[in-house]
C-alpha cells in the first residue's frame, strides 16, 4: 500500500530518464544494423555467395571432364572459356547452372577467363578439389561454399526485409523524439500526462496495480472517460539516489485525488491454498 503523505500546492516535474533514452538507443541501434545487414545481403553478400557456390560447382564438374581430356585438349577448350557460364538477365549478370539462372558480382572474374588452377591438367585430374582449395586461398573465398544459391527473389526479399527494419527504426525513433519532447507534471491541481493536459477534479479513477519499482512502473489513469498512462519509469523513474521523482509525483496527486483507487494487493497466507 502506498503511503499517501499530505501535499498542497507542489509543481514537480517528472523528465524523461537517461536509461530510457539507453533502451531507445540500443533497439533502434540493432534496428538499422539488420536494415544494414539485409542492404549489404541485397546488394553485394547474396552475390558473393553465388560466386562462391557456382565456382565451387564447375570445379567439380570441370574436374569430372578433365579425366575426359588430354593435356593439350584441356588447355585449348579451357583457355577459350570462362570458368562460370553466365548470361544477362533484367540486367543482372546471371550465373548458368541448367535451367537455373543466380545474380553474379558485376565485377566477377570467374566470368571473364578460366584461372590457372583449372588451366592445370594434371592437378585437376588428379585432384580438383585441391585445386579448389588453392583457388579459394588465392582470392580468400571460403573455402567451404554455403549450401545453396540465391536467385533474385531471394536478394529481392533482403531489400524488403532492410526496408521493414527500417521502417521499424524510423517509428522508433519518432517515439524516441516524442518521449523527449514529453513530460509528467503536476502543478497545483493541473496534471500533464501521455501528452494530455488536465485537472485533478477530472480523474474518476486510478489504478495502481502496475505502479512501483517491483512493478512495470505505471498506472492508469481514468480521465473523462479515456484511460491515459502515467509512466514513472520512462517519466522521473525510481532511484532513490534522485529521491524517486516519479513516486513524489503519484503521493502529490494522490493527496489530491478523492476519486476511486485500485492497487495491487499481495495474496495473504489463508489465500495461499494451504
């Protein structure tokens, strides 16, 4: 139970606190860094992956038909060809892998010229999976490709995704600027609370049940017919170093307020269901 101390004309204002603007900060912070992250996916990460597979592929198919070939044939139809087949596609540099097509970096070498590593017969009959790996270590490619391709409705859905995320750190942030643009005060008997402003007389109810520390720090206020938060955690909060400004604010209203009051009430030991 609150205890309800005696106040008469008190003007406190309760700002906005510092570990609110923390949270804000943090959350919008990872918002805009998946937006960032899905961007980079869309534009430059789902392509690089695909160079990576298709490569990765035509060594081990270009290893199957090295068997196939002379020294002299392997090197005549390799250095006539690029590594990766590739196409335009809606102006998208596509990888050709059957009937599948997969968006290549504009700059993409393996589409331009066979590299040495392929160009070597005898180590790609032998072994074209070192020759892989020598290849991947050369232009610092994982060595390990990832486990499937990326076709353009997969990019596209990175762009909607960093979209979505942004948007969502957009409408964070503006009620960031709203929270610090707001206060919670009580001056004589007129209130500023979520925003509205209004008088003491005009409470016909408040509840309390989410009020305090151990609690989420609100209660509900009842004010001509609408319910309206007053926030003493994002508002003032309750450090008792700053001598809880939030918790000065409710014992001044409610030494005021005449109306209805709900609180929470801890369960007693005959309700407990020994």
């Amino acid at each position: 139970m609150l205890e309800y101390k005696h106040m008469s004309e008190t003007h406190i204002i309760c700002k906005p606190t510092t570990d609110t603007f923390v949270r804000f900060g943090i959350v919008i912070a990872a918002l805009f860094g998946f937006a960032v992250y899905f961007f980079y996916d869309g534009h430059t990460g789902y392509r690089q992956k695909n160079e990576v597979i298709c490569s990765f592929k035509a060594f081990a198919e270009l290893g199957k038909q090295a068997l196939e070939c002379t020294e002299t044939e392997w090197v005549a139809e390799m250095s006539n060809r690029p590594l990766i087949a590739t196409e335009q596609v809606e102006g998208e540099l596509m990888a050709v892998l059957g009937d599948l097509r997969y968006p290549l970096p504009p700059q993409c070498e393996a589409a331009v010229s066979c590299p040495p590593e392929v160009l070597n017969h005898a180590a790609m009959s032998s072994s074209w999976s070192d020759c892989w790996a020598a290849y991947s270590r050369r232009l610092q490619l994982p060595i390990s490709p990832g486990e499937h391709a990326y076709d353009l409705g997969a990019i596209r859905e990175q762009w909607i995704a960093g979209g979505v995320f942004i948007l969502l750190g957009c409408v964070l942030l503006y009620f960031a600027l709203r929270t610090r643009g707001r206060v919670m005060e009580l001056r004589g008997d007129c209130l500023t609370v979520a925003g509205q402003q209004f008088r003491v007389a005009d409470i016909s109810h408040i509840d309390l049940r989410q009020w305090g520390p151990g609690f989420k720090g609100c209660a509900t206020l009842t004010v001509n017919g609408r319910k309206l938060k007053a926030d003493g955690m994002t508002y003032g909060g309750f450090n008792k170093e700053k001598g809880e400004p939030a918790e000065q604010f409710m014992q001044a209203l409610l030494a005021q307020y005449q109306g209805e009051i709900t609180e929470y009430e801890a369960p007693s030991n005959s309700d407990s269901g020994d």
